[in-house]
C-alpha cells in the first residue's frame, strides 16, 4: 500500500469533451442503503446521454489513458495479484470490478492464511489484500480474500514483486479440506465409570466431531487409572480410529491421570497447556502420527473451548505443537458473551 | 557457490560477529551473483569478471565483499558512500549489472516472519533467513558506466599535482584553470590544517626474515596529522 502517486500517462480531459473516448476504469456508483456497484464499466464508450450522469456521479473530468511497456492497468494487476494469492482450494474469476477480485473458497474447508507472506505483500507499493482471519471454517463459494492494485495504473515491477512475495510456499491464501477421521472418545473419571454421574461430555464432543463431517467410531469409559485409559487408548487404535479425544483428568489433582496415561500408552510427543481460556489445560499428543486430544472439564459447560480452535486444524492436518498452542495467546481470551457469537468473534484469531 | 549456512559462518567470523547484516549481506551477494550469472564468483576464471560496488560501509558491506571475494586493493570493490543498503553487481564480460537494495519494510516485517524469536536482533536474524529474496530485496537492473580508469590492472595513467607535486593515480586529480590538483590542495578533501610531523623511530623497517624483531619501544605520543 502507499500514498498516492502522479501518473504521467493519464490524461484528464472535460467530461463534455469525453464522447466517443472509452473509459479507462469502472465508476462506481453509490446509493446509501441501497445500491453499491459500477454505473459504467472500464472501456464503454461514452456518448452524449451519459454526460449527464457522469455529472451527477461527481465526474466533471475522466481520464484517458496511454499506458508506456513497462505500465499496466489496474484490471491486469489484479488478475497477476490475485493468481499469485491464491493457493489450494480457492477459486476465483478473472473478472474484476472496480479494480478488485475476490478469492473465493473452492469447497469447505479451514482456511488457512500465510500471514507474514500476506504483511509482506501488502508492505510493497499500490497493492492490497484483506482476508478473512487465519484458520476461519469456510463454506464453498465464500468471499475469503480479496485483492487490487491501488492507483489507476502502475508500473509492472512492483506488481510482480508483490506477486512473488505472495506466491511463496504455494500461495498466500488458501483452503484446506477436513479429513474425515474416526474419532475415538474416551471419557475418564472413575465417578462416570462407576455410574456415579452421568457423562455429559461425549455427546458434546461427538457434537463437534460430526459438525466438522468426521464421524466417532466409538465411546469408552474409563476410570482414574493409568493403565485402564491406556488400555482405552489402545483399544481405539487398534480399532483404526485416526484420532482420539480424552476427555477429563487433565487437572492437577491427584486423581487426575490422563497425562501419565497417554504418555503410557505409547505417545512420544506429548504439549500440555495451552495459551487460551478457556482451555489453558489442554493437551496434545501424537503417537505416531495419530493425533490425541485431551480436553480439560471447561469443554463441559463452555460452548467454545481451546478444542474449537485446535479441533478444524487437526482435522486440516496440521501437526498441534507447543509454538501452535503458544501463538493461540493472543485473542485466545473468550469474552464469556451471554449469547456466544462463536466463529464471529475475536476469539482465537489473534495469529 | 557454498551453501548459504556455510557462507555466512565464514563471513561472520572474518567480520567478527553474526549479526543481522550478515545475513543480508550474504543473500545480497548470492542473489546479486545469481543475476550476473557468475555461481563460483572467487575462482580464478570468474572473479576477474566481477565488480561490486557498495553503498554503505556497514555489517552487510563485509559480508557482500566476503561471499564475493572482491577486493578495495583488487579494484573489484567500489565503495560509494550513500548510506544505502544496496550493492551492485557487475559482470564486466556481459555488461550486465543489477542493484539489489535491502528492503526497508524487511524491518517491520521480522516480527511477521519470526514471531516466534524474542529480541530484536535475534528476531531480525531468524527473519532475514526465512524471507523469499522477494521481501527482502528489490532489483534495478541498472547501466553501470565503467571508465578504463575505474577497472582493474596497471595504473593507466599518472598526473602531478601543480600545487604540492603529488602523483595522483587514475584520472583523480582536479582540474583547476587547466592545471591538474590533487585533491587534498583542493577544497573537496576529508581532512584539514595538514602539516607535515616527525615521529619516533623513524629509523625501523622490518626486519630481514632470519632474524628476530628486535623489542619495540613503547609508542611515544605523535601526531601523523591533526584532525580538527
């Protein structure tokens, strides 16, 4: 982005004297409330009947224009612009209006923004993208990012620098599909195993599984014993289940074990805490590359939980690390709204 | 050319230091090398066609003259003071030659590439070695006018000075009503009030290979030339 600069090139002329010139942008018209869009389009050829409009859109002039070799129009950087923008799974035309062209999801997913590629591109001059935040779930169809070159006309050195910048790893902006998994659950706390309460926390979870479109291959109880939930763990992966979710024990009391236990039954990586409330005693662990998480009990009787932001991203097949549930701090305090607005809020979407 | 890690090792210790105008500076030389098209730019078949002229005397200067091998004393190495980060590469056997500047937005942009590094400097290192050459540079491709008298080899042509009778070197004399100068004798000059001193010792000279150097006496105070 930058400050606006004199183009040599462009001619301004007296409305009265454009019939018969072609108009070298769209000109938008504005009908608060009502209507936002282009009167007249890039390249109509203006006659007589149009002064008036023109006119009364505030045009007392227009531009013609005469691009030298290394120039180009604002229509052609924003179709370089948005081609290096888009990654896997956007989709858009090579149609702009009013100099923008949008990215569009090309089906569900978890969209998924390279935010120092996108900060980078919008440091270079007479360029902008805006998207939506990082790691939003999106429907196929919907607007994610949308991209122009800023002046009329502007030199191609720049806009192609901006398009290097923004193709790096593969595009700046792009979607990822959700793997559909089998989903284990294993709700621990001797006080469900023994039927003492009832467990409330499995259709919750299986809620949030199939909303994502993955489906739970099965539910196990298990005490607050090591082994009994290693065995669990086991259980379920022996069963071909690509993911598990353990749900309790993940305090500091003593009786809670669910930490000794996964590390029992066989994972090698395990990061314990993370940097959202709630959710601060969330975990993630891999063994081998299957994902388990272990959900603190704030997943009981709060809507949306650390496991709403880190849940899409797994099921987008990004590997959860310490830097993942460290970087989630900023914005990852939930407000406690009365009504939650949850994904349209700033909740997790400070990275 | 050696690896990118290998060379700013090396760099940084003929420097002295690892610091984030190393690592600037070695990518500009390989990118600046990578666009004249010369990939061994120390051999011997290859470094006599390179020039490199600098723009700063800073960090990233050393490191550009390291990973280049070019050289003040080699007249490879043209050092032009206009306080820029940039440098350019020249390809005397193809004419090509390209400006490469350092960003400035490559400053802001270290907490976007590196948010995981506390500490500026150590952040701007990390920064600096993840971003696409595209964040961190910029490129001219640029006309470099290169006199006989600017490149490398025998000293072309030698004047008087007519006012001290100093022999000026390659064309680097003035000239006032005709008459060559040097440019101390002339206004243009970095330093003033010049007068000629004597200084202790002023018998040594090396000593012959086989024998030990004799003690040194230690350094009297003098004044080769004052600086006011």
């Amino acid at each position: 982005m930058t400050a606006e600069r004199e183009v040599a090139v462009l001619k301004k002329i007296d409305v009265k004297d454009a019939v018969g010139t072609r108009l070298a942008h769209d000109i938008t018209e504005i009908r608060p409330g009502e209507f936002k869009g282009p009167a007249f389009t890039k390249g109509h050829e203006v006659c007589s009947e149009d002064i008036c409009r023109l006119q009364k859109l505030g045009k007392n002039h227009l531009y013609l224009i005469d691009l030298e070799e290394d120039e180009i129009h604002e229509n052609q950087a924003a179709s370089i612009l948005a081609a290096a923008l888009a990654g896997e799974g956007i989709a858009w035309e090579n149609q702009p209006k009013e100099g923008k062209i949008g990215l569009h999801a090309a089906f569900d997913g978890l969209l998924k923004v390279d935010a120092a590629a996108l900060a980078a591109f919008n440091m270079v001059d007479e360029v902008m993208c805006a998207t939506l935040h990082s790691h939003t779930l999106v429907k196929k169809g919907e607007l994610v990012a949308a991209t122009r070159a800023i002046p009329l006309v502007m030199k191609r050195a720049p806009v192609e620098r901006a398009a290097a910048v923004a193709a790096q790893n593969g595009g700046a902006v792009r979607v990822a599909a959700l793997k559909k998994v089998r989903a284990g659950i294993v709700v621990t706390g001797s006080e469900v195993f023994n039927g003492l309460i009832e467990d409330k926390f499995a259709p919750i979870l299986s809620a949030k599984i199939a909303d994502l479109g993955s489906q739970v291959a099965g539910v196990s109880l298990a005490p607050d014993n090591e082994t009994r939930i290693a065995e669990a763990i086991a259980d379920h992966l022996d069963n071909g289940c690509d993911l598990l979710i353990l749900s309790g024990g993940m305090s500091v009391d003593p009786d809670d074990v669910t930490r000794k236990a996964i590390r029992k039954a066989g994972a090698q990586e395990v990061h314990y805490g993370a940097a959202a409330l709630p959710g601060a005693m969330f975990l993630t662990a891999y063994i081998g590359d299957t994902p388990l998480l272990g959900v603190p009990a704030c997943g009981l009787h709060h809507r949306t939980t650390v496991l709403d932001l880190i849940l899409p991203r797994i099921l987008a097949g990004e590997r959860i690390g310490k830097k993942e549930l460290a970087f989630i701090g900023h914005g990852g305090l939930c407000r406690d709204c009365a009504e939650c607005s949850y994904p349209h809020c700033p909740f997790g979407k400070g990275m | 050319m050696q690896s990118f890690d290998a060379l700013l090792n090396e760099s940084s210790k003929a420097h002295g230091h690892l610091c984030p105008g190393q690592v600037v500076g070695v990518r500009m030389a390989m990118l600046g090398c990578r666009l004249i098209e010369l990939d061994e730019p120390t051999r011997r078949d290859q470094i006599k066609k390179l020039i490199v002229y600098v723009e700063m005397d800073r960090c990233t200067a050393d490191a550009v003259a390291h990973v280049t091998g070019v050289k003040l004393g080699r007249r490879s190495l043209k050092f032009v003071d206009y306080g820029i980060m940039a440098a350019t590469f020249v390809n005397l056997e193809t004419g090509k030659a390209f400006r490469v500047l350092s960003t400035e937005e490559a400053r802001d942009l270290a907490c976007a590439y590196a948010p995981d590094v506390a500490g500026k400097g150590d952040r701007q290192l990390e920064a600096y070695r993840r971003m696409p050459d595209s964040v961190l540079f910029r490129v001219q491709k640029v006309r470099v006018n290169l006199d006989a008298c600017d490149l490398p080899g025998p000293t072309r042509y030698k004047a008087v000075c007519s006012r001290c009778g100093q022999v000026i070197r390659d064309r680097r004399e003035y000239l006032v009503d005709g008459a060559p100068v040097c440019r101390p004798c002339s206004e243009d000059c970095y330093f003033s009030h010049a007068r000629e001193v004597s200084w202790p010792n002023m018998d040594w000279s090396p000593p012959a290979p086989s024998d030990p150097e004799p003690p040194r006496q230690a350094p009297a105070r003098c004044g080769l030339v004052s600086v006011s």
